[in-house]
C-alpha cells in the first residue's frame, strides 16, 4: 500500500470526526431512551447490563458506518471528489478476505469488532471496578465509547472503500 498522501490524512480525519459526533450522538440517545429512569445501569443483568448493551453498540455502529462510508467513498471516489490511492483490494490481505459488497463486508466488521472489541471493553471495566454505573455517567460512558469506536473502525472502513476502486478507475 502507498503511504497516506495529505489530501488523505484529511479526508480520513474528517471522515474520523464526522464519524465521532455522529456516535456520541447515536450512543447518548440510545443509552437515554433504553436506561432513562434507572438509577444504576449494572455491568451484569442480562440485556439490561452494560454488557450486553456493548453488544448491538459494537455491532449496529460498526455495520452501519461500514455500510455508509463505503458507498459514500465509492461514490467521491468514481467523481474524483476524493483523492484516488494507488492500491487495490488484492494488494492487502483484509481487502481480499472481506466482501465487496456493502452490506456483507458491513456484516463482516461489524461481528469481528462486537467478537473483539466486547469482551476487552468488558474486561476493562470490571477490572477498573465498574460493577455498576449511575445513569448519567453511563450515558457519558456512551458517549465517548461510540467516540472511541469511530476513531478505531473509520480507518479500516476507509481503507477498505479506497481499495475497492484503483486509482487508474477512480481517477476516471
């Protein structure tokens, strides 16, 4: 893959910011329209827990951003609105293993960030503690973990709609 040019570093960083406000937007809605009225959100109680809430976070985020970015970059990508990258899905092992489809490719992201991303989130808050969480910073929790979560899978959904098109074809 050819280093990252400058019209990519900020294609990608608006991408990662839009990105950003977007899931702190999404995350703090569902958490208030899911847990308004308990007091206490507990890491562990089935589907009304912190733990199980992380799982249709991960999954539904990662499957929608991968599921819109795409298409869109494709898009920018055919009218030379974004900046073509010399590199196409057979140059990197990720883009050969994952669907050109939207959706499939969505599907795809989306169950191996919920399989890793999950289980460490989890862990991480049991060890520092977090047996359980008042409502108001376990919306805040949402908040930045849906921020967090676009900045780790943007790049990766980028890369992949980048190489989906090469750049003598997206140039066109």
């Amino acid at each position: 893959m050819a280093p990252l040019s400058a019209a990519h570093r900020r294609y990608f960083a608006i991408e990662i910011a839009i990105g950003m406000v977007l899931n702190a937007v999404i995350s703090a809605a569902f958490a208030w329209g899911i847990f308004r009225g308990v007091a206490h959100v507990p890491l562990w109680a089935g589907t009304r827990g912190m733990a199980f809430d992380l799982v249709p976070t991960v999954f539904m985020i990662t499957l929608m951003m991968t599921i819109a970015l795409t298409l869109i970059t494709r898009a920018r990508l055919r009218r030379g609105a974004a900046p073509a990258l010399a590199w196409s899905r057979d140059s990197h092992v990720l883009l050969r293993l994952l669907p050109r489809n939207a959706v499939g490719r969505g599907l795809c992201l989306a169950a191996g960030a919920t399989t890793v991303l999950v289980p460490l989130s989890v862990a991480c808050l049991a060890g520092a503690g977090f047996q359980t969480m008042a409502f108001g910073p376990f919306v805040w929790f949402k908040v930045a973990y849906g921020v967090a979560l676009a900045v780790l899978v943007t790049p990766i959904i980028l890369l992949c709609a980048f190489g989906d098109l090469p750049a003598a074809s997206a140039a066109r």
